[in-house]
C-alpha cells in the first residue's frame, strides 16, 4: 500500500501552535480523538486504527510528527524494517522536543499536542477529546491528561523512558507534576486511564504499569496480553496491540483490547454526547 492508498480517506490540514507548524491528517465526524503514532509513523496499520475510531463516531486526527507518512513498514520485507526504525528514531532521541532517556519529565512535543486537542474540541464539539499514544509516544496521551477536555487517554505500549535502568523501567516518560496532577484526576473520579502491553515486550515493560497501578489505582485499566496472542504475520516481536501484532477478529485477544479501547471512546465521548 503506498502512501496516497494508506490515507486516501483522511483530510489534511496543518496546526501551528508556537511557532511550530506540522501537518494533520483527519477523518470522520464527531468528538476528536489524537491519534499519535509509533515509530516510525503513520503506517497504514494507524490509519486503519484511526478509521475504526473514526467508525464509531468519532473525528480521528493524526498529528505527523515523524516519518514518512502512509509508509508501509512491511514494506520491503524484514531486512527493510530495521533501517526504516532506526531513520526516524535516532534523530528523535538527540530532538530537544521528545525525552527518551529521562525520567521525571514530560515531552516538550507535549505541549503541541494538548494545543492540538484544545484546538479540535472546539472544532469538533462534543464533552471533550481522547489520545492514544503508541510505542515512543504512548506517555504522551498521559501528560495530555492534565487538561480535563482529555477524558479517555489511552496508553498502548508505553515504552519511554526507555528501561535501561531499574529506575527508567519504573518510570513514565510523564513530569512529577503532570502525573501528579492525573493521579488527582483519577482519585477524583474524573478519569479512567486505559494501558495496553504484551507481557514479553521488553519495551513496555511490566513495572511501568506497576507504577502506574501505585499512583493511578483502580482508575488505571491495565490490559496485559500473552504474547501467544499478537498477530504471528507480524515481523517483528510482540509489541503493537492496536496496530502491527492485532487480530482483528472476534474472540481474539488482541481484539477484545482493540474493542476495550473502542467502546471507552463510545461511551465517553459520543454517548455522552
């Protein structure tokens, strides 16, 4: 699939918040959910995740961030994906916008992307927004959620900080004050946040959600998958809940969390309507 296939149902626009413009992909109508993508981008596997938001009513917006946009990660076999991964991640690691190593701070994009989700409430309408993050951004729908217009963020493989250390794996690429500020949230009963991982991945790994369990409580809907249940066509380890490593057919797994995630964003956003 090429790139004009991969997201020939989606509108593009641009949002500068700033000083900082970049492009945003949109599709269907309805209260807004931020769909931020994994390395190394918007792959036709997000977009298709982001039709499925849009399926239920919902106005999927995705903001390009990296990468090259409907790219295929697949695309040119195995031997293709490692140098597709590595293109956009070490420029990512050395950007002053995204924090990989530290703990206790949150991603200056960050602030960008809570502008963008203000931006599309008021454009969509609607009780409020939800996020998802993915992989290198899945942090990112948490730290959004010091803004009480984000009510359902969704954490899918939540792999920064990346866990070198036993004090990086306990952590969440999150600044004390935000996670502060979502834990307050949560004990209020103002917000449920939703994480997705499959117990091998060395990435997401466990004692982040533990970590999260400890601070957000029972407010924290962890969802840990065998990773016998990700999708065996995937190249690459089990990693990918929503996207790469989902099955998307009734009684699997994989898309029973997919449609855990669908039906927070039904009844949140366009129920309550």
């Amino acid at each position: 699939m090429d790139t004009a296939a991969a997201l020939a149902n989606f509108e593009t626009d641009t949002f500068t918040h700033d000083g900082k413009e970049r492009t945003i992909f949109r599709t269907g109508t309805g209260p807004a959910v931020i769909v931020i993508a994994e390395i190394p981008g918007i792959t036709p596997k997000v977009a298709a995740f982001a039709e499925q938001v849009a399926g239920i009513g919902c106005t999927a917006v995705l903001p390009h961030l990296f990468g090259v946009p409907g790219e295929d990660l697949n695309k040119g076999g195995p031997l293709a994906i490692l140098p597709k991964l590595s293109r956009v991640f070490v420029p990512l690691c050395v950007s002053r916008e995204f924090v990989a190593f530290a703990t206790g701070r949150t991603s200056p994009v960050v602030g960008w992307l809570r502008a963008l989700a203000a931006h599309e409430h008021e454009r969509c309408g609607g009780p409020g927004v939800g996020a998802v993050g993915m992989c290198f951004t899945g942090g990112y729908a948490l730290a959004m959620a010091t803004d009480p217009r984000l009510l359902v963020p969704v954490l899918s493989q939540p792999s920064l900080p990346l866990p070198i250390t036993p004090g990086h794996r306990r952590a969440v690429d999150c600044s004390a004050d935000d996670l502060d500020a979502v834990a307050g949230r949560c004990a209020a009963g103002d917000l449920e946040v939703i994480g997705l991982r499959f117990k091998g991945d060395k990435l997401a790994v466990g004692e982040r959600f533990e970590l999260l369990r400890e601070r957000l409580g029972d407010a924290f809907i962890a969802v840990e998958l065998e990773d016998a249940d990700a999708n065996p066509a995937a190249v690459m380890p089990p990693h990918s809940v929503l996207t790469e490593h989902l099955i998307d057919e009734p009684g699997q797994p994989t898309y029973d969390a997919l449609h855990l995630v669908l039906d927070h964003f039904r009844r949140k956003l366009v129920e309550a309507d």
